[in-house]
C-alpha cells in the first residue's frame, strides 16, 4: 500500500497557532497588530515570522520551555499508530516552523514525523530563517503564504503514492484540490463547499478515528470516492 497522510499543524493538530501563542505572551507590544496584518493578508507568511522573531524579549530556552508544555490534539498519537498499523506513512505539512512543530509534537514523542515546513535554524543564538517550498507562482498560496503545499502532494503522487490531506485553513486552500482524499474543518470546509472539492468533515481526531474505514477505502482505492464520503460531503 503506498500512501501517506499529510497534516496540518496549527489549527488542525495543534488547536491553536503556537508562533502566534509565543508572539503574544513573550513578544514586544507591536506582535498582536503582525499577526491582524497576517491575518488580512497584508503581509506574507514571511514577514510574520522573521518580524515576529525580532521582537521575542526572552531567550530561545525560555520559548522553548514554554513549546514544552503545549498540548496537542489527544487523539493523534492514536491516529499516527492506527496509520503506521495499516503501513500508511504520516508527515507534517505545515506554513509554519518546523523548530516548533518538533518541539511540540516532541511533548508526545512523535519529533520524528517527518516535517514539510518552513526551516529554522540557529547560529550560536542567530535565527536564520529558510523557505524550500515557496512557489510564488502558486494561484491559491504564492501571494501570501511560504509553503506550496500543492507542489509537496504532488511530488508524493509522481512517486505513486496516494494523498489524504487533513487541513482546517486558508494555508490549506491550494493542497485541497490536488489531494486524493480531503478531510476538512473551519475555513477548509468552506472552501471545499465552494469549490465542490468532496471532503471528510471533523472537528478533532476523534473525529478523524472515527472514519477509519472511509480512509482505509480511499486509500486501497476499494471503491468510488463520491461512494466512501457520503451525500453530505459533496
């Protein structure tokens, strides 16, 4: 079986966004207005998180003393076992940081997952920030958001695999319609009404286990996909 599972993490994995958490608990007092300005489009991805960094008052050690303490969705490390059961690969895709996207799902052990993200690195204490899934030539991401998720499904299925996509945002618009299988929340959902994109709907992972046997279909291919989502996912 070649498959992988792709997901989200703010938003989707973890409930809320952990740059935005930092930012305004340990950030300078211009840190709320950065991420309105994200959050309607007037800045990129980009300028959210290297602006953002500059204006953390508190050392590396202390934010990430505070990642360990954040709490994820209780139900994914159940989810990432049924999966690596039923031989199904599980990464991260994500417009976010893979340095916080470890650090938090290291809370459970998972650090491992692979991670499609934004890098971050450091020298001695210097962020140095890197972007290898930019596109900007993407119509639904390039304006606005650093991590092309289409592009990273796609190079999946040229390898014959199949994609389940499990998303909840407007960084999430562009992996939808390339995605073999959706599985959709909040602004997602939205966009895969409007789009006519067939997805699976939740709310958490309890959700997502709860459909186990509609994901095992779509990824054998053991039946037709308006057939394994329902009437009221179309």
């Amino acid at each position: 079986m070649k498959a992988v599972i792709l997901c989200d993490f703010d938003g989707t994995i973890y409930r809320g966004d952990v740059y935005e958490d930092l930012l305004l608990k340990f950030g300078g007092s211009d840190a709320y207005e950065l991420f309105e300005q994200y959050k309607r489009g007037e800045i990129r991805s980009q300028g959210v998180l290297e602006s953002g960094w500059d204006t953390f008052h508190v050392s590396r050690g202390t934010l990430e003393a505070e990642m360990a303490g954040m709490e994820i969705d209780p139900d994914f490390p159940a989810f990432v076992s049924w999966c690596f059961e039923k031989g199904v690969k599980v990464g991260i895709l994500s417009d976010g940081l893979d340095w916080y996207i470890r650090a938090v799902l290291a809370n459970v052990g998972l650090e491992n997952l692979p991670v499609f993200a934004n890098q971050l690195q450091f020298e001695g204490e210097k962020a140095v920030f890197s972007y290898p899934y930019l596109d900007t030539s993407c119509p639904l991401c390039g304006d606005r958001f650093a991590v092309c998720k289409r592009n990273v499904i796609l190079d999946f299925q040229h390898e014959g695999q199949k994609v389940i996509f499990i998303g909840d945002g407007s960084s999430d618009r562009c992996a939808a319609p390339a995605a073999d299988l959706v599985i959709a929340r909040r602004k997602l959902r939205i966009f895969c009404q409007q789009e006519k994109i067939p997805y699976l709907s939740f709310e958490t992972f309890s959700d997502v286990l709860e459909q186990r046997t509609r994901i095992l279909q779509a990824v054998e291919g053991s039946g037709e996909l308006s057939t394994i989502i329902g009437e009221d996912n179309r």
